[in-house]
C-alpha cells in the first residue's frame, strides 16, 4: 500500500512535521511519503490562499496516480481541493478536518475545535456543518499564532493548553480537535495537559486512508465524482489540460 500525505501549502519544514505525524501510525507494509507542491502559499490561512492551493494540490494528485499512489491525504485543516482531488484519484482521498471531526464525533458527546486565527473560524464552522451532526461541534476557537509562527512561538503549547481548556469549559465538550496541521505535534502533550482526546487531523486522515484502501473501498465515480470531461484550458492552466483524465477513474489493473 503507497498512502501520498499532501501539504498544500509550500513549506518544507511542515511537510517534515506533517510527515512525522503521519509515519507514527501507518502500518507495516505500508509505503507513506508526504511532499508539498512546487507552486502556491507558504501557509494558509484565508480563503484566497487556498484557492491558490489547489492547482499545486491537484499537481501532486496527478503525479500520485502516474506513481501508483492508493490513497491521499491532504494535510490542511481547511480542506482546500478535497472534492477536485476525489475526482482524479482512484484511491480514497481524505481531508484532515474530515477525519479529525469525524474521529472526535466517535469519542465523546461534542468537541471543539482549536485553530490558528480567527480568520479561519468561519471556514472550520462550514466544514463541522457537512462533516457532522450539528450538535457535535460546540465551538471553533483561534489562539492567534499565524501557521508559520507555530515552530517559534515559545509559548504556543500554553497558549494551546490555555484555548482548548477555555473552549472545553465553555461548550461542556468531551473532545478537543487540533484546527491545523502545524499543530500535529502538539496533540500528545496537550491530551496530557486538559485530561481529554485530543485528536489531530493528520494521524486520522492516514488511518482512515490505510483503512479504506485495506477494505478494498474507494470514491465512487458513478456521479458527482466522475472524472471530469477533458476540455481545453488556456494561460497558466494550460498544463491542466490532460485528454486521458477520463481513465484516471477506471478500475485499477
């Protein structure tokens, strides 16, 4: 089995932590490698900069499929590109805000979610609503550490600690999620510190990964995600148009 944890944004010391995250719960047997694209924002951390995202998201997905690549992950808490990348891989692909809320709605009654800026609260919301039932997420809360902040601030594991015991007490939740993936490595010691699941996105998405593709199950392409219809694309795109994208949906040989 071959699992591609994707990191949308640029940064190559995150992809180096997202990775570490990951490789702590694969199974043996299982190849896992964890790259960012060549093109797009060092962090993100609005709506503009994941939509720049997306063709370096989509970039990765392709060379995944010509590598063989069975599943993905895409290692950002918005999500961003998660449908359009459903669409091109044969393999299951699985967001970390996905997971994560749905792994935190298995442990306890409601959970909340800790994030970055509050800027991003707005998006975490929208994501809980499709993800889960309306009740399971209590709260979206931001610690105001930019991304690329998180490796230097000194103090971001109390500013973390300090969020998520404010949220916790205030939406009466059972769980807390961590709302990025620079924050993977914070989750055992925070756990630690409230005395609660604690869940990251990141080692969830790979297990939910790991355990479709074992399962032999993987995104439909009867409808919404079918392959799209090839179709010319002009200017900085024009790399994106591919004539066999249609096979890319085909059953695996």
């Amino acid at each position: 089995m071959h699992i591609r944890v994707i990191n949308p944004n640029t940064t190559a010391a995150m992809t180096e932590k997202i990775e570490l995250s990951a490789r702590a719960v694969v199974g043996p047997g299982t190849r896992l490698d964890a790259v960012n694209p060549a093109m797009g924002p060092a962090s993100i951390e609005s709506h503009y900069e994941e939509a720049l995202s997306v063709p370096g998201i989509l970039t990765e997905v392709a060379a995944g499929e010509r590598a063989g690549v069975d599943g993905y992950v895409i290692a950002c808490f918005g999500d961003p590109g998660l449908d359009a990348a459903r669409e091109l891989a044969v393999g299951p692909v699985v967001g970390i805000a996905e997971a994560a809320m749905h792994a935190a709605a298995l442990l306890g009654r409601g959970f909340s979610v800790v994030t970055t800026l509050d800027r991003t609260r707005g998006r975490a919301r929208e994501l809980a609503a499709r993800y889960v039932a309306g009740p399971a997420c209590r709260g979206v809360y931001g610690c105001a550490i930019p991304v690329l902040e998180l490796d230097h601030d000194p103090d971001v594991l109390d500013r973390v600690v300090a969020v998520g015991r404010a949220a916790l007490e205030r939406d009466d939740s059972d769980v807390l999620v961590l709302g990025c993936a620079g924050m993977a490595d914070l989750c055992t010691r925070v756990s630690a510190r409230l005395g609660v699941p604690v869940v990251d996105g990141v080692a969830a998405a790979t297990v939910f990964v790991q355990s479709l593709v074992t399962l032999g199950l993987r995104t439909s392409p009867r409808t919404e995600y079918a392959a799209p219809p090839p179709k010319h694309h002009t200017g900085i795109l024009a790399g994106f148009t591919r004539p066999d994208l249609a096979a890319w949906s085909a059953e695996p040989d």
